[in-house]
C-alpha cells in the first residue's frame, strides 16, 4: 500500500459515509491532482471521489466557503453531487462520475467539439440563478498572494512588478463598464473538466466566486493552450454566435491576466515545497506568456474596446 492510499484509508475512517464496510471490500485508487490528494473509492458496489487537502492550502483556501460554491454548482447542473464535506479538515467526497474522460490540454485541442461543450457547462452554470458566497475580486487576490509571498523566501521573475504596474491600465478599462457578477468556476484547469463526449462536468470549486463570466473563457482558452479556431469555437458556442468587440476583448485582456494572478500561486507553491510539480518553472513560463500577450500591438485595442464598452 502506498503512503497516499494509507493516508486515504486513515481519512476515511474519519467519515460516516465510509462507515461499515470493511478494508477488503474497499478499493482505493490514487488519481491525479496539482495540491490536494484525490482518490476514486469503490465500496459497496458504489463509487466515490475522495478529496485530502494539500498541505498548506489552507493558507490561502477556506473550506467552508469552498463547500458552499461546491453544493451549489452541484444545484446548478454542472458539477457532481457533494456526499460529505468538512469545513474544518478539507476532506470532501462527491459522487464518482464513471465513463468520463478528465480532460487535458491535447484532449481539448484534439477531441470534436470540447471547446463547444465546455462553453455551454460555463453557460449553464452562469445562468443558472445560484450564487457564491466568495467574491472573486482579482487585484485583491493579487494583493493577497503578495502579502502570503511577503512572509515566505521566494523570488519573483523579473519584471514581475512592472507587469503588475502596467495593469493598471487593464483594471480601469474593466472598471469602466463593470461586468454583472455570476458564479463562475475562476481556475478552469483543463484537468478539472469530465467528458464523455455529449456533456461535461465541472470538479474543484476551491478558487471560485462570484466574477465576470468572460473569466472563465478567458482562463480555459490559456489553460488549454487554444489556437484562434478553439477560441472561436467556445466563444461563439457561449454567445451562440459571434460576440461585440467589448465582449471579445474581455476574454483576450483575462488570457493576460489569469496568467498574472496564477505566477503568484505558482509561487506559494514553490515557498511552500509541494512536490508535485516544478512550479518555479510553471511559475516564469505563465508571466512570459503574461507580458508577451500584453505587449502584442492588438492589446490595446482590446483594452479600448473594453474602455468604451463598444
């Protein structure tokens, strides 16, 4: 038995739901997951998706809010339903969904129509009428990453801070005709998407709230490394034909910015040694692609277009 899988059998015992049933007729299967430990659990002819959070995350993650925004995109259709959940430890389980496939990068770029039913599980899920209970609000988010960094031994890239200050021109413009906030999913990593081909599922509600909904497009388009035919493909599936030049620059101005927000987090991990990942690399390789967006000549115009809600 692996240290992670006893560690997933310790947590359970730990849970009412996993009550009765004894270790031989337990299967517990390590799956993936950046800073948390996620286990499918077959039990009973039944099975489960077993979350132990990762260490250090509760620095910047409240798991009570967490379970709120996860039991209501359950209500809303997209994501599965929670069967137990602390707010104190972390650990969650939601029902297991069997015969989807957890998306990447290459699937996205690669299967029929991905981009298109992701648009639509977006779509569902900010129309839906639910709320959460967090704010998404960027530049505080920002500035608490910066504030956790200040207390930990790590570098920044360089010209991280210059990039920072030239954003400001980005958050005016955003300003300018403020989006109506719905809940959003606000870190859709590709690996956080189930397909099966007709549908998909949305998991991992840690870092979501109420925001702008072009975030979301604008997030999965840099998390799936989409060409210009992807983009347009979601966009046009979420607007159900092509959008205003405001909207459009929406999405290209939060590319730039989700790359902003996540070199932060990147860095928290790199303080806080998770092992998972090289996240130093992962880190400097989203601000390059930050500050290469927003020097591009057409960044401008999508932050005019933005500015004059045109």
């Amino acid at each position: 038995m692996t240290d992670d899988v006893a560690r997933a059998r310790e947590a359970m015992a730990q849970i009412p739901l996993f009550a009765g049933v004894g270790a031989e007729d337990t299967e517990v299967t390590r799956l993936g997951g950046l800073t948390n430990l996620v286990f499918r659990v077959a039990q009973g002819g039944k099975l489960h998706c077993l979350r132990l959070p990762g260490d250090g995350t509760e620095e910047y993650i409240d798991r009570k809010t967490e379970e709120q925004m996860a039991r209501a995109a359950a209500s809303a259709g997209v994501s599965p339903e929670v069967l137990f959940s602390d707010g104190e430890s972390g650990l969650m389980v939601t029902r297991f969904l069997d015969g989807f496939e957890t998306m990447s990068p290459e699937t996205f770029r690669t299967k029929p129509g991905a981009p298109a039913r992701a648009a639509r599980a977006f779509k569902q899920l900010h129309t839906s009428g639910e709320t959460f209970v967090f704010q998404f609000e960027l530049l505080s988010m920002i500035d608490d990453y910066l504030k956790i960094l200040g207390t930990k031994e790590v570098a920044f890239p360089d010209g991280y801070h210059d990039v920072l200050r030239e954003s400001e021109g980005v958050r005016e413009a955003l300003n300018a005709h403020p989006a109506t906030r719905v809940p959003c999913h606000c870190d859709p990593l590709c690996e956080n998407f189930l397909d099966d081909g007709e549908r998909m599922w949305i998991v991992d509600w840690e870092y979501s709230g109420m925001n702008d909904p072009l975030w979301d497009l604008g997030d999965l388009s840099i998390e799936g490394g989409f060409e210009p035919s992807h983009d347009e493909e979601m966009i046009n599936a979420y607007f159900n034909g092509a959008p205003g030049d405001a909207e459009y620059g929406r999405v290209i101005i939060y590319k730039a910015m989700c790359d902003l927000l996540w070199t932060l987090w990147g860095l928290i991990q790199v303080a806080n040694e998770n092992p998972v990942d090289d996240f130093w690399a992962y880190s400097t390789g989203r601000f390059e692609r930050c500050k290469a967006l927003m020097s591009t000549p057409g960044f401008d115009t999508h932050i005019r277009a933005v500015r004059e809600g045109t």
